[in-house]
C-alpha cells in the first residue's frame, strides 16, 4: 500500500483501436528480439535463427503448405475457442476435446472399412446398399463423429458446471489427460493393429475415408477449406447474430444478461458443444487427413497452442486465420531448428509462450499508463 | 492560518478536466460544503486531498505548508481522514475486527473495542463493536466507517455524500455528531449534492460546475434557488402533474415471502401491493431492505420456482411467477434496473447493441441482428431523450452516469410499457437529467400505464407518486395516498414501525440508523 518500489497501473480511458490491433505486431517483433537474443546465447547466427522461423517455412510451395496443413487444426480450435472466451467460460481443454475427436472419427473409420465393420463389407462394393454406404457418406461420417465426440468431451465439462458448478478450467484441462490416456489404452489395446509389429498403432484406415488431398504432391488437404469457410461463418455467428449477441453480453456483463432474459446456462451449453465440437472436427481432419490411422501421438499439442492463436488473434476471426498461420510457421520452423540448426525442440515452446507474455504485457500498456514511484522524486 | 489550502488545483483525465484551477480554503472546526452535480470534478478533488489521486498542477497547503500527498497513508498521518460513499468494510468480520484492520500494527484487538465503545459514547455513535457487520444496518455500518476515521483523531474529515444511505431520522443524528465533531476543532469536508443538508449544516460551500468553483457562498444566506443556478446554470423547470383517473390492476403481488438467497441479504416476509394503471407507486426504503429481492421478483430476473407459489406475483390478472424478464417483456412489463453500467447497459458495447437488451427491433427473422435498425432506434432514443453522447455508437461506459440513465429509461419508456418498473430513477443523476427522466415518467403515467418506482429519495417520492409503501426488513407497509402521509411519517415507517400486524415484535430490531 506505500509507494513502495512496485509501479502502478492508472488505466487510460478508451484505448485506440488502432494500438490494441498494434499490440500482437509489437508482441511478435519483440518476441522476434527476444530469439535473436536466444540464439546468440546459444552460440548461433541469429539472422540465420530468425529466418529459419520466419522465412524458410514459407520458402516455397511445399514447405508453405506444411504451414497451412498445421495452421488448419489450430484456426479450427481457435474459432470455438473465442466463442468460450468471449462468453467468459474458459475451456483450456481443447487438446482434450480434440483428442476425442480424433478417437471417434478414427472409431468411425475403422469400422467403416474394416473387414469385420457392419458397413465394410458394403463399402467394398458388394451389397445393395453399396452406393449409400460408398464413398460420398464415408467421409462425411467419420467427420461428423469427429464433431460428436469433441462436443461429448466438451459436454462433460458443461454438465459439471451446470449441474455441479465445477470450475471449467479445472474439469476441462483433467479432461485432457483422461483424453490421452484413453487414446493409449486403445492404441496399445482392443485397436491395436495386429499386423503392426506391435507397434502402438491401429491399421491404417480404408482410402475411402480419407480427406483428399488439395493439391498434388503435399499433404495439405480440403480441410483448410473448411477452416476458411468456418471463418466467416464464425465472423457472421459472433457479431451479426442474435444468438452471438447472447453470449458476448453474457460473457461480458453477466448481470445485464440476466436483466435481458438471456440464459446463462444456454450460453454454457451453447459455447461448450460448439466448441467442443470444433476441436472435435480438428482432430477428426488430422486422423483422415495426414495421419490415416491413430497413434499415441495424434495431436502435438495443437488444443493447447489453439489458446494461443485465439489470444493472439484478438478473439477475431480474421485475427484468428492470421494467429493460426503466424503459430503454425513457429512449429514449423521449430523443426528446421532441430534439424538444421542443431538447437532444442523446446525453443518453440518457448518462443509460444513469450509470444503470449509479450501480448499481455503490450495489452496491458495499451490499456493502462505506468506509474513509476521514483518518477515523483524527478519531477520539478 | 486555514486548515487546508488548495490553489490552482488542475487534474487531467484522457478527454476530460476533472478539476481545472480549483482554489478552495477550508478553516479549523469549519463545516465546509463542496456542492456540485455528477461529474462536477468533486470526486477528483476529494481524491486528490485524500492523497490517492495526484494533481497535474497546483499546491496543497496544510497548516500553511506546501505539502506533497502521495498516497492516502501520508494523508492520514497529516490527520486526513475519509469516510467513503461505498463502505469498505468486510461482512464476515466483527465490527472490532473492521476498525482494527485499518490501524497501525501495535495495537490489542480488546483495547479497540474499549476505544470504540467510548468514542461511541461520546460522540452518540453507538454500536456494538463484537457484533459481525453483516448484522448491521447500513446506518450503522456508516457509524463503523465514522469511527474508524475518528480513531485516527483527524484535523480533518471528508464524507462524500453521507446521507445517501439514511433515514431523516438517522441524517439528523449523524448532523449533530458532525456539529460536535466541528466544536471540537476538527475541520469537515461535506461533499453533497442536496441542497438542504447544506443550507441546513454547513458554515460555508464551495460550488463546483465542469471542474471550475463557479462560487463560494455562506449556504445560509442562499435559497435554493440561487445555489441551483451556481451547481447547473439554471433551475430546473417545475414538473407538472395532471390528473389521472386509475384504472384496474396491472401488477400485483399478494403474500409473497422468499428465503435468503445470500446469507447477508434482506428476504421478504408477506409482501403485498397492487399497482393499478394510471398511477405511479412509491416503494420508499433506505437500502438493503429487500428492495433487491423484490425488484428481481418483479423483473423476473428471480423466477418462483415450481414448488413456490408462482401466482403470487401477477400482471393484469395472470400468474407471471414463473416467467423470464424476456416473457414478462413481451406482456407489457419492462424495468429499469438501479445499476446502469453492467445490468442495465453493457459497458464496452455501444448504444445502438445496448438497445438490443430489451428491444426487439433490431432482431431479424432468422436470428440475425440489423445493424441499421439498431442504429436507427438508438438516434431516436438519443434525440427523443436529449442523451449528450457521441453518437448511436459510442460506448455506453463512455456517456456520464445522468446520460446513460436518460438513455436507459429512454429505451425503457420509448417501448411504450403497459408496466414499468423503475429503481432509483434519478440515483446520482445531475438535476437537469433528472428533471428530464422525471417528466417522462409523469408522462407515462398520463398515457395510462402503470409505474411503480423504488427510491430512497423522499422528495422525489413525493414529487412523483400517487401513492406510497415503505420496505423495511423485508417487509412492506400499507399503501397510502400522498396527501394522507407526511415525509416525517414515511421516514418513521422507515424503521418498520408502522400500525398493522405483527410489527410490535420487529420494533426492536428496526432497519436502520435510528437512535
């Protein structure tokens, strides 16, 4: 309570839009210092350092659409995370939810086209239903189980909370860790494919499951489509529509929400599923789209980097698309940097989480003015 | 040489000058007033004398000496003590416990309560000090907050608008502790914005209007009149009143009893009114009496649950106890809420979404909001309801407390209610905005609706309503006609002491400050 050393925060009134869209441009070039820094630390050129991060991996079409095949799970995870975060319900369980996703689009996919599947028989090619059962609906299936089982993931964390009042980020983030265990049990268990040298692996799935590829020759696939589309969609869902109304003011004013009539728990629920049900989706394009069969390694951390985009993407759509490929290029050229310039794996996470320092430290100076105590003493 | 000294006081926030060279002198053992409407720079001032706030400019002479407050601990080693509008004080912990916590480290927790009981005595504030704080009245806990300050033994004490949370009774008793407190040679700093607390206690005012002391004046040599030309420029018009046949009942509530839903709020006990269109209906109260409870159950924003009696509460002869605010929206009974920034208006959004809490037109068929029709309403309310604000899409946290208010009530009756309900119409409001708001609410009533306001504003009450109901711990009087009551009988109908049932027993433990 003395002056003390601490500085204080006075707040500044109406911060300039133009700033606040400033701030993760500043958060990005001082992150950029802060690894130049790093690298010269750890004995490397740091012009080199730099543009293995930030140039190579938009080198060329192949490395380039590496970016966006990693950017797509993270856009997609983001999208339904601002929906949380902007109705105040702090899911940080996306990883988990995207993991579940993952198991059940891949559940679906196994039985789709195994040989002892109720339909894989049918999908071969003999049987009345055939053409129902064909291609055109494999893959929508396996999508939709995706969707189906990040939202069933997600609805945990919202009955607990409902009924309960659990603390979400507690009941989310365990969930996580249920989700991984739960994928090792099946790997290494009843999913395991019997002709994988014992590998913790399932077969790989039946081509007609698969997520086709966009363009010849990379893995990128139609997926990234679906993230460009859900963009505006999710830009129409959070600002021009009635039901996003709802949960913007009950994220923001919880009290007028109530005054208005709009439930509280609907936005619950509704932020949740959707959510939940976006991850779900995430994870389902990840297993039919490059890896075409589960492993304990599906998901390399991309619900938990997604918070990240969301933040940095100012909780924005568009920002969001931008956020996702910025995140993308980082965990990209995190692997140029074990490869090509011999440094630790972990310098991404690293370079993730001063991303995120750096843009609340930048938020909080565009919205408030520091007071130094020994500014006083040098004043007249 | 004066106590307190200010000159040239400047202090900048971003767009606005909260105090712009404010001179203002303040004498040993003098009751000095600083009267001003909302957002006059009063508050800005008292922060800057309490040493939380710095100036840009300007000195602050104490005793004579140029003096630097950097914080408010070095204010109250000067003797500078504050009692705050908003308590800040802790529920869970005896009234001991809250007065030892604001002490310097040294002393035993029994020697405060020894300390508190005398000072108590002799300054007439009596309250016991093992007693926890949420078993107190609001005038009591003021007393709390006032003896804290005065356990500092301060050369000065500031009370920022002390008598908002009083009964007439309590405001008398807290005016002559103050003139005993004043005799003693403390010097005291009363900063309000009703004109007869200052005519009736203060040796001298200063006037401040847009951050500048447009006068200092001895208040007893005024009328009111002149003091209201000094604080907004003019006097506000007189409201007119026509006369209104009532018609049928629009809303009412029989029996209605409700259990705590925090363990320190007041619950209601047997409630019962009825509010016939064509008139205006008083609920006067200090709050915390259960004028929130009954407020929610109206609104709808507190449901009767299945096992509850939902026919209690009723609008035009339908049971509505188990409906939303939405559903009791579309039936014709709309509200407005005491608080403006956070229920009633969403502080970050602007103007033309903040219409979209309560009003439909901005809502498309399928679900999507219509952008130029929000924004179309939101300019009519803004014309219509004379709200100084930037444009329809200016933030509402943006427009000042009496603009916001206007607007909200605006949006409120431009909906052309068959009900409403209003808390606190002109709570903190600037004389011209509260003119405005209640003119518009005298016109509602002329158009045939039905209003029912909650206040702790006597004279507004009586300037406004046909009839009157006092609340007090939980529980609420018969009606009477205005002509039939007096201010001095509402204000002891304000304890819980009025003639009918079953009040004997409550008058012991009586709402508020009441000696």
């Amino acid at each position: 309570m003395r002056a003390g050393f601490l500085p204080r925060f006075e707040p500044r009134g109406q911060p300039s839009l133009a700033l606040s869209i400033a701030s993760p441009v500043i958060a990005l070039l001082l992150t950029a210092l802060l690894a130049a820094v790093l690298f010269v630390a750890l004995g490397k050129d740091p012009w080199r350092g730099l543009s293995v991060f930030f140039i190579e991996p938009l080198s060329g079409w192949r490395p380039a659409s590496e970016v966006l095949l990693k950017a797509t799970p993270l856009v997609l995870c983001a999208l339904g995370l601002s929906l949380c975060y902007r109705s105040n319900i702090w899911n940080v369980g996306a990883e988990g939810q995207f993991l579940l996703g993952a198991i059940a689009a891949g559940g679906m996919a196994l039985w789709l086209g195994g040989p002892q599947g109720a339909l894989g028989g049918l999908a071969a090619g003999d049987g009345p239903l055939a053409a129902l059962a064909g291609r055109p609906l494999q893959l929508p299936l396996v999508l939709l189980a995706g969707v189906a089982g990040g939202a069933a993931w997600a609805a945990i964390t919202a009955l607990l909370r409902d009924r309960c009042n659990a603390n979400e980020i507690l009941v989310s983030l365990m969930l996580v860790y249920v989700a991984q265990q739960l994928l090792s049990y099946l790997v290494f268990g009843p999913w395991k494919d019997p002709k994988g040298f014992n590998f913790p692996q399932t077969p790989t799935f039946d081509p007609s499951t698969w997520l086709p590829p966009l363009m010849a020759g990379t893995r990128l696939h139609w997926g990234f489509v679906l993230a460009l589309i859900a963009v505006p969609l999710f830009w129409f869902a959070l600002f021009r529509s009635w039901r996003g109304f709802q949960l913007d003011v009950s994220g923001q004013a919880p009290a007028a929400a109530r005054y208005a009539g709009f439930s509280a728990r609907r936005a619950l629920w509704t932020a949740l599923l959707v959510s939940g049900g976006m991850a779900g989706l995430a994870g389902a394009m990840e297993v039919a789209g490059p890896l075409r069969q589960l492993t304990p390694h599906v998901s390399t951390g991309y619900g938990f980097t997604a918070i990240i985009v969301a933040f940095v993407g100012r909780l924005h759509p568009v920002g969001i698309l931008l956020a996702g490929i910025l995140l993308s290029m980082m965990l990209i050229g995190g692997e140029y940097a074990q490869s090509r310039l011999g440094l630790p794996g972990a310098l991404t996470g690293v370079f993730q989480g001063s991303m995120l320092f750096m843009l609340l430290a930048c938020d909080t100076l565009v919205r408030s003015r520091v007071r130094w105590p020994w500014a006083r003493r040098l004043a007249p | 040489m004066p106590r307190l000294q200010l000159e040239g006081i400047t202090r900048h926030y971003p767009g606005v000058k909260a105090n712009d060279g404010i001179d203002l002198t303040v004498a040993a053992g003098e009751i000095h007033a600083v009267l001003g409407e909302n957002g006059a720079g009063k508050s800005t001032l008292m922060k800057i004398i309490h040493g939380s706030v710095r100036p840009d400019a300007g000195t602050v002479r104490w005793n004579g000496e140029a003096v630097q407050l950097a914080s408010p601990a070095m204010a109250q080693a000067l003797g500078i003590s504050m009692v705050y509008q908003h308590f800040s004080l802790f529920e869970t912990l005896s009234v001991a416990e809250n007065v030892w916590l604001g002490l310097p480290r040294g002393e035993s927790l029994a020697s405060v309560a020894r300390r508190i009981e005398a000072m108590g005595a002799s300054y007439d504030l009596a309250v016991d000090p093992r007693r926890p704080l949420h078993a107190l009245s609001v005038g009591e806990r003021q007393r709390v907050e006032i003896i804290r300050a005065l356990l500092g033994a301060p050369k000065l004490l500031i009370l920022d608008e002390p008598t908002s949370v009083l009964a007439p009774q309590a405001i008398e008793g807290l005016f002559a502790t103050l003139r005993r407190l004043a005799s003693e040679g403390c010097s005291i700093l009363y900063v309000s914005h009703k004109l007869d607390e200052i005519r009736a206690l203060c040796d001298r005012c200063t006037v401040l209007r847009g951050g500048r002391v447009t006068g200092e004046v001895v208040p007893a040599r005024e009328t009111p009149g002149s003091l209201s030309r000094l604080m907004i420029g003019t006097e506000p018009p007189p409201l007119t009143r026509i006369a209104v046949q009532p018609g049928p009942v629009a809303l009412s509530v029989h029996a209605l009893s409700l259990p705590d839903e925090t363990v320190h709020g007041t619950a209601l006990d047997q409630v019962s009114l009825a509010l016939r269109t064509g008139e205006i209906l008083g609920i006067a109260g200090v709050s915390g009496n259960g004028q929130q409870a009954l407020l929610a159950c109206l609104s709808g924003e507190r449901v009767i649950g299945p096992g509850g009696d939902r026919a209690a509460v009723r609008l035009f002869g339908n049971p509505v106890g188990g409906l939303g605010p939405r559903e009791r929206r579309a039936l014709g009974l709309h509200f407005v809420p005491e608080e403006r920034l956070g229920r009633g208006a969403v502080p970050a959004l602007g103007l033309d979404r903040n219409t979209l809490l309560t009003r439909t037109e901005g809502i498309g068929r399928v679900g999507q909001l219509k952008p130029r029709a929000m924004h179309a309403l939101a300019a009519r309310l803004i014309e219509r309801f004379d709200v100084r604000a930037g444009g329809p899409g200016s933030a509402a946290s943006s427009l000042s407390g009496g603009n916001l208010q206007k607007f909200i009530v605006g949006r409120e009756i431009d909906a052309e209610p068959k009900v409403l309900v209003v808390a606190q119409p002109t709570w903190g409001v600037d004389v011209g905005a509260a003119a405005v708001i209640r003119a518009e609410l005298l016109a509602l009533r002329a158009r045939g609706a039905a209003v029912l306001v909650v206040s702790e504003d006597l004279d507004e009450l009586f300037l406004l309503c046909d009839r009157l109901q006092v609340i007090a711990r939980g529980r609420l009087s018969p009606a009477r006609p205005i002509s039939e009551t007096s201010p001095a009988q509402v204000g002891e109908w304000m304890s819980g002491l009025w003639p009918g049932a079953g009040n004997e027993g409550a008058a012991v433990a009586t709402a508020d400050g009441t000696r």
